[in-house]
C-alpha cells in the first residue's frame, strides 16, 4: 500500500483512455500538458507545482471520531446518503488552509523530486501527477496529525482514498467504507471494519483478492424492481456512455438506430458530458440529448438501452427495462457484467426476440449485483447503527 498501490491503479489501459478523453474535451489543457510532457524538466516541475497547490488547500479538522476525505461529486453524494447530524463525522475540505511552510519542507522537496525524475523516466506524466496528489494527501495528513479513531473511506482507487487508507493503517485505525460503485480493475484486497457495497458481486471481488471486511452491508433501492419488458414495437432507443467513448462509433450508433426507425435518446456519463460539437452533431443527425439531470425520466422516455462500460446497466435493470451491452472503449467489458451473465451484447442483427427470451428471468442475475429485498432507507438506517456501534466500540477501548 502506497505509491506502488496508486501506480498499478493508475498504470491501466483504461485510465489511459479516460484520461484521453479528458484532454481531447479541453484543447488548452491538452496544449499545456503537451508543452510540459515534452520536457522532463518541465515535467517535474510540473509535478512539484501540482503537489503544492494540492497540498496548500487542503484544511484538516484537528478532532474528530472519524475522518473522511471525499474528493469527486459520487464521493460527496455517497457521504450524502448516509448523512446525519448525529453522526461523528468530519471532512477534509477543499479550502485554504494559510501560508505555505516552504522553508520546512525544502528538504523533502528534494527527495520527492527524486522519486517523481524515477517515475517520469518510465511512466506518462499523468500518471505522476496522480502520484503527487498522492503525496500531497499523505503528507498533509502527517503535518496535520489530527486526532481521530477511524475514517470513512469513499473511494479504494483515487488518490485522496489511498493516501486516508495508508496513514489510518499506520495508526490502527478503524475504516469503514462506503462504495459509491462497482469495484475497479485492478482490484486490491480491501481491508475494513465495516464496509456499505452494491451488492454480493461487489464483496465477492474484494474477498477474492484476499480482502477482509468485518461487517458487509448492502445498499437497498429507492424504487422496487419490476420484471424486464420488452415491447413488440421500438419507438425510442436510450445510448447511455461510460467515461470513454469513440465519437465516430457512437454516431454510427444514432444512425443504425434510427435506420430501424426509432429515436435515439444520448444520455452522457454524469462526470463526462458531451463536448459542444459533438453533441451537436448528434442532434443535427436527430438523437435527443440528456440534460443529465434525471436518469429514471430519461429511463422511462426508453424502450430498451444500449449501454457501455457504466453501473447504469444495473439501474436500467432494476427499472424494468432491457440494457444491451456495446463495446465503446478498447477496455471491453469493464465490470465484467457481459461475462457473468447479466446483460446481453449488442450486435447490428439482434432481434426483439432474441432479447426477450434473454431477459424472462433475469431476477436472479441481478440479485446478484445489487440487493433487492431492501429499500435505501432501511440500508441507510443499518450502515448509520452499524457506524454508531463502530465508535462506541472506540469510546471503550474495544
């Protein structure tokens, strides 16, 4: 766990590829990051100016019973489901948290740039500004020492979630997790007290790479599942993205749909909404694109859905509604539910019958993913007891 655990996470085709994608939506980052990849002095630069800024930001509460540090929006709404007033919970915040002890710490400047020139010489450059972060997080947290008896962790894969999980490791500290997700390739075997997943396919990731958790707990559903239907006429398709997505195939995608007759409905992936031009090519070829702003309306206007590599699948299921897999990105089949069984691939001659056949009795498949005999409430009512027990378990010294 540490620098070597944020590598192998990051050193992933399909980080590659998102990050990619972030570039190609931003012409000006991308001709920044372009001027300073191409110099390794620049580029080390580059990684001490990151660690800073993200280092001179970041205010630490000095007390609390348990820590968290969410970094992303699913982050922040995963802490605002299980919110309560009486829960003893403190953030790390974003915010400025006074000068910048520079004199203090010029004799780690050097070291770590040692540690980022070894990195640059063999990895992109990307990749050593997650690494920064990284280091930015840890070292904030050290200097800090706030005084705590646990964290919630929010993410096991990005940089503030592993920097929490490693300085609470040292301490002994009790963690409990709260997934906001599917688990992400490459998995790591995570240890916790207490841990809030999607479901039985989640745990069973994390138990097979040697993971320990000592109380599991399921998320249940804001509305009740209802059996796939499909209907004997297509009138609107939804295409709903992944992170990563080929812009070309994807227009080819509107046209196979509407050359069959129906509509196409684009719904982008929350945190990547579509650039201008492209959205505006979709709607010049007459796809409808999502605001984003209500996935179960956009859900409902659909009579089966196409998706990519997304946890979507799981909530156009859960709606009663036919979610067909099509491969957007080169890392196919990302959370693997092609393989276990769960949807099915799209191809340009699938039939309404071969997906109905597929989807008469796909209750046990989901059952699977996500728990469906509980309502959010009640999850959300158990994770809040099972935290209140965790902490008088601190109060007592158990």
């Amino acid at each position: 766990m540490g620098l070597r655990a944020q590598v192998q996470k990051d050193d992933h085709p399909y980080k590659k590829e998102i990050f990619a994608a972030l570039l190609h939506a931003s012409p000006w980052k991308k001709y920044i990051y372009q001027i300073c990849a191409s110099s390794p002095w620049l580029s080390l630069w580059c990684c001490q100016i990151f660690y800073y800024r993200k280092f001179a930001f970041l205010r630490v509460p000095r007390q609390s019973t348990f820590l968290a540090m969410p970094g992303f929006r699913n982050e922040r709404k995963a802490l605002d489901f299980i919110a309560a007033p009486d829960l003893p919970l403190q953030l790390v915040t974003k915010a400025w948290a006074g000068p910048f002890p520079f004199a203090k710490f010029w004799r780690r400047h050097q070291q770590r740039g040692r540690i980022f020139a070894r990195l640059l010489r063999k990895q992109e450059l990307f990749l050593v500004l997650r690494v920064a972060q990284f280091c930015a997080y840890l070292q904030k947290l050290q200097v800090a020492a706030p005084e705590a008896k646990g964290i919630l962790l929010t993410t096991d894969s990005n940089p503030n979630g592993l920097a929490l999980l490693l300085y609470a490791k040292k301490r002994a500290w009790k963690v409990a997790f709260l997934s906001h997700g599917q688990p992400n390739p490459p998995y790591f075997p995570l240890q916790c007290d207490l841990a809030l997943l999607l479901g039985e396919a989640s745990e069973k990731k994390y138990l097979a790479v040697g993971g320990k958790i000592g109380k599991t707990i399921f998320y249940g559903q804001k509305e009740k599942w209802r059996p796939v239907r499909v209907p004997a006429e297509i009138r609107q398709l939804g295409i709903f993205l992944g992170k990563v997505h080929e812009d070309a195939f994807l227009s080819k995608l509107v046209l196979w749909i509407q050359g069959h007759g129906a509509k196409a409905l684009v719904r982008p992936h929350p945190t990547f909404p579509l650039r201008g031009g492209l959205a505006k090519k979709l709607r010049s070829l007459g796809a409808r694109v999502s605001d984003q702003q209500d996935l179960a309306a956009d859900l409902a206007a659909c009579d089966f859905v196409l998706a990519g590599n997304t946890t979507s699948h799981l909530d156009i299921l859960l709606g009663g509604k036919a979610s067909l897999y099509f491969a957007e990105s080169r890392d196919f089949d990302r959370y693997g539910y092609l393989s276990s069984g769960l949807v099915l691939a799209w191809k340009p001659g699938i039939t309404i019958e071969e997906i109905a056949a597929f989807y008469k009795n796909s209750e046990e498949r989901l059952r699977f993913h996500l728990c469906l005999d509980k309502n959010a409430e009640e999850s959300r009512a158990e994770f809040r007891a099972a935290l209140h027990c965790l902490t008088k378990d601190l109060s007592t010294g158990g």
